[in-house]
C-alpha cells in the first residue's frame, strides 16, 4: 500500500475512533450525573476529545473507592446500633415540626444522633482559636484527636504543637490525620511530620496520593474536615485550619492577604459524634478500630443547646451537607444569613435562595471581596446577578482579607457552622463536617459575628453590579462552565 493509502486508513481510523469516543461518551457519562455536570464533560471531550477523556479518565468519578465507601457504611450502621435507645441528653422543648424531619433526615443520611444539653461556644479571633484549642490539649488526660485539612507547624501554631508535645511526653495518646495534597510540597510540611514523630504522636495522611507506594486517591477528592476532641469531654469544629492567617504562601504574603476563620468549642454528649467522624476517618485510613473508647457514655454540657453533627462528602451516598441546607432555606420564615467564602450553587440551591426571597424571607450572603482561588471566584461571581435581582443582599469583606467562615443562620433559633462551603466541591468532592445547633443563645452569639463581618464588609448593588467590564462577565460565564467538571 502506497503512501497515499496509508494516510486514507489512518483519516479512516481516526475518525471511528472519534465517533466510538463520543458515542461512548454519551452512554457513560451522564449515568447518576446531574444534567450538568454530564453537560459539561460532555463538552469537554467533544470539542477538546484527547484532553477532556484523560481529564475523565483521572477525575471523572466524583466517589471514594469502593472499599472506602464500603467502611463508611459499616461505620454508620456501628453509630446507629451504638447510639440506639440512647438518651444523649434532653432535648430542649417544642421543636418545629420541621426541625424534627430535619434531624431525621440527618439521622438518615450520616447516622449521627442528635443530643440535648450541650454546651458550644464561637470563636471569631483566629489566634484565639488556636491558643483556646492549645490550652484544651493541655488539660487532656486519656487523649487527643486532631483532624485538619492543613496542619503546620509555624510561628502562629506553636503553642497548639507544644501543648501536643506536653501532653504526649506524660502518655497522652495523640492521634493525628493532616490532608495528603493539601500539605504536601506546602512551607512546614517536613518540618511538621517531623515534630509530630518526634513528640511520638500517632499520625496518618488522609486520602494520600501515592501511587508509588501502592496508596492512590483521586486528587481532587480531599479530606477537608477540621476537628478536635481531648477525652471524649470537649470539642472544635469550623472553618479554619491549624497555619497562620497568610497559610505562610509567599503569593498570598506578597498580596497581604490574610484569612478570617470561626471556630466552635463543645461540650456534652455531641462531642461523641465529632469523636465519631474522627474514629471513622481513622479506621478508613488505617484500617484500625478504636475499640478502647466508650464513645457515647456521655456526661451533660455546660449548656442545654440541641446538636447534631453531619458528615458528608464522596463517602457516602447523598450529598448530605447539601440536602442540610437545602432544608434549611426552605424552612426559613424570618431571616436566613450565609457565610460561604467560595459560593457556586447548583440550580437547586440557586432556587431555592430566590424562593425564600419571593416568601419575604430576608436573606444575605457575605463572601470576599478578593479572591485566593481565581476559577471559584469567577464562577461565584456569575451568580451576583440572579442573587442580587432575586432580593439577596450581598456584603463583601473588604480585601485583603479572605473571609473563609462557613455559616448558615435561620431566623433566630438554628445555626450550622462547620468546614463546608456552599459550592460544588464540598458538596460532592469534599469530605466535609457541618454542626446544627438549636438554641437563640447560640444564633445571638453567631449573629454577633455577623454583625462583626457587617462592619467589615460593603454591600454590592445590582446598580454597580451592572458596571461590571465585559472581560470580567467572560471571565465569570467561562469559570461557571467548568465548574460543573465533576
């Protein structure tokens, strides 16, 4: 076969394999997608088909690996049969019916119970929350359990690493899980590991990707929790990671920028289903069962606030985080305020926002006013206008501060707070921890803080909004199409 026959067979091959490609694609991709996310892959392998399938082949499936989705639900049934008949405290009276299908819901989806007579108190300063956390480790007899996205031992971190290192050298047990990709090849890194094998802590990378070493996870499937518990009697949970307020990135050093986080400290029988989500992650990291720790042998808080702990992320079958605050929009009567540094709702979420508008429900949304990831702040940005004409006041946090707080309150009685934001990668890439709390103590407290970001921020109008340059409005509709790539 001469040259030119040649050249007509490789035209002849390529091109049934590009229809092959595509026609597969159509069968494969949207199965148990949502239409746009398959839209979007879709797209990708269509008009880009070698990048788009390689991009689908390495992160196309937004679920943890079979066995690990298989641990999660033994974990879950141990909880429910653990936590069974169990009287977790007293429940404060005359819960809304809503309230109540909320917590079965809830129940249903993560397996946590609720519980009465806890004590929570929020932390807004972010050196106060490192050094209220260090000086809890510090009164810890039996143990302690550290679970943090990012976790550096720095200048700001010190007195949390000493007071590990002193309870560890009188035979404290610290366990210790730290996010993989979040911290490799990131400043400390070594030098944390280090310090942590040094004080004898137990410690363990989540979802590592190390492939060389027989351990692969999708790298865009991350641990994004962060928690505390010392002897099972006090807990942290919120928005901020164990680093200084820069996360000591020279990128983010250079432009000033620093992070605004909120942490919770508990107490009371809630503190055994943060310890749950701990011992979990453990045992799908380790393959070890802590079966030394009588999880809900519970005491009474400080307080009587209603708590109840919702895990969620790739682990699990829902969208469980999602389905939280779905319920809770939808519940609103009076006023409903979200904190979400990185906001790309779907077109649910999206409606059910305007919703509460149209019912005369009084919404804000705080976000940042600067961006640290540029993909997510356009892709938030393209919301601005459907949130601003459907009656959602937005407040802007004045740069160069990255307001990174994740917080839903409603009306004057219910709260979450906890490490996911309000968009597409804590909702179905990211492991994530949401705490809900019932009580107008707790909402005061929170609204308290909110007035504080009030202060600090700038409302956005439609008028302004409509100023924007035509390059930021491509920027914004091209980040909004990727984002549904999962």
């Amino acid at each position: 076969m001469d040259q030119t026959g040649w050249a007509l067979v490789w035209v002849i091959f390529v091109f049934v394999v590009d229809i092959a490609v595509r026609i597969l694609a159509i069968i494969f991709v949207p199965r148990n997608r949502r239409p746009t996310a398959a839209m979007a892959w879709l797209l990708a392998i269509y008009f880009i088909p070698i990048v788009g399938v390689l991009l689908f082949l390495l992160i196309g499936n937004p679920r943890l690996p079979r066995n690990r989705r298989r641990k999660q639900e033994v974990i879950n049934e141990r909880i429910r049969q653990m936590s069974h008949g169990l009287d977790l405290g007293t429940l404060r009276p005359n819960a809304p019916e809503w309230f109540r299908s909320l917590v079965r819901l809830n129940r249903n989806l993560g397996a946590m119970p609720i519980s009465g007579d806890n004590g929570a108190t929020l932390i807004s300063g972010y050196e106060e929350s490192i050094d209220t956390m260090a000086a809890a480790i510090r009164e810890a007899q039996d143990y302690v359990h550290v679970e943090f996205y990012i976790l550096q031992s720095d200048a700001t971190t010190e007195s949390f690493f000493a007071a590990m290192e002193e309870v560890a050298a009188r035979g404290v047990k610290v366990r210790v899980l730290l996010d993989h990709w979040a911290n490799h090849g990131k400043p400390y890194y070594k030098q944390t590991l280090r310090r942590l094998e040094a004080m004898g802590a137990d410690w363990h990378l989540m979802l590592p990707v190390q492939p060389f070493r027989g351990a692969y996870t999708r790298p865009d499937l991350r641990n994004h929790r962060k928690l505390l518990v010392v002897d099972g009697k006090v807990g942290f949970t919120g928005s901020q990671n164990v680093t200084d307020s820069t996360y000591n990135l020279k990128k983010n050093i250079r432009r000033g920028l620093h992070w605004v986080d909120m942490m919770t400290q508990v107490d009371g029988p809630v503190v055994a289903s943060i310890n749950a989500v701990f011992l979990s992650d453990w045992y799908s990291e380790t393959d070890e069962v802590i079966d030394d720790i009588e999880l809900f042998d519970v005491t009474s808080g400080s307080g009587d606030l209603d708590c109840q702990v919702i895990p969620s992320g790739p682990g699990f079958e829902f969208q469980n985080n999602l389905k939280l605050f779905m319920s809770l929009l939808f519940a609103a009567q009076d006023k409903l305020i979200i904190v979400s540094p990185y906001f790309v709702p779907d077109e649910g979420l999206l409606l059910a926002i305007q919703t509460a508008c149209q019912r005369g429900v009084h919404v804000e949304l705080f976000v940042s006013e600067e961006g640290d990831q540029a993909m997510v702040y356009h892709a938030q940005r393209s919301y601005y206008e459907a949130l601003l004409r459907g009656g959602v006041k937005i407040y802007m946090y004045k740069k160069p501060y990255i307001l990174h707080s994740k917080s839903m309150s409603v009306d004057d009685e219910v709260a979450v707070i906890g490490s996911s934001n309000m968009d597409m990668r804590s909702f179905g890439l990211n492991l994530e921890i949401s705490l809900l709390v019932r009580g107008e103590e707790y909402v005061r407290q929170l609204r308290a803080v909110e007035d504080q970001y009030r202060a600090s921020s700038r409302e956005l109008t439609l008028d302004e909004w409509m100023k924007q340059p035509l390059r930021s409005t491509v920027l914004d509709n091209l980040a909004r199409l990727t984002s549904a790539l999962q």
